[in-house]
C-alpha cells in the first residue's frame, strides 16, 4: 500500500517539476486539455503508478474532466546549491 504522505510528497515534486518543463517548452502546454487533470506514472514505481491512476480515474467519474497521463522515467538529482562563489568566513572565538 503506498504510503499517502510519500505519495504527496513525490506527487508535489512531480507536478514542480512538470510545470517547470512546461515554463521551458510552451508548446507542450497546447496539448493539454483545458480544465484537465495531469497525472504522473514513474519507470519502476508500481504502486505509486497504481495509486496515481486510481486517483486519476475517480477524478474522471466525478467531474468529467479530461485526464492526462504524463509518464517519466524518474527525476535526474537536484543541482545543488545555487549559491555562486560563496565566502566562507568562520570566526573564531577567543578562548
């Protein structure tokens, strides 16, 4: 069963992520149906996939609105701090 907390958890980070590819690549924004209801399928993740789509489809029997499966073969590592050239200073205490 997967576990609802981690199932937000990525399910958030998947939909930044999206909307940032989105940002990036306008154009996938035109195939998307108005009004619509995007979900995530992940390579390897079976019961994440299964929970997505479950809830995917109850969202489809209760409000009618289109669905759109966005599949990825996972997320690549974050990039690090985005600090540029940071100065670290430490001062030290007289004893």
């Amino acid at each position: 069963m997967m576990n609802p907390h981690e199932f937000a958890r990525k399910q958030m980070e998947l939909t930044a992520e999206f909307a940032r590819y989105v940002v990036e690549h306008p154009e996938v924004d035109e195939l998307l149906p108005e009004q619509s209801y995007i979900y995530f399928e992940v390579s390897g993740e079976v019961e994440f996939n299964r929970f997505s789509r479950e809830l995917a489809e109850k969202q489809l029997r209760a409000e009618g609105v289109p669905i759109v499966c966005v599949r990825t073969k996972g997320l690549s590592p974050p990039q690090g701090s985005r600090l540029i050239d940071p100065q670290i200073s430490p001062t030290v205490v007289p004893a």
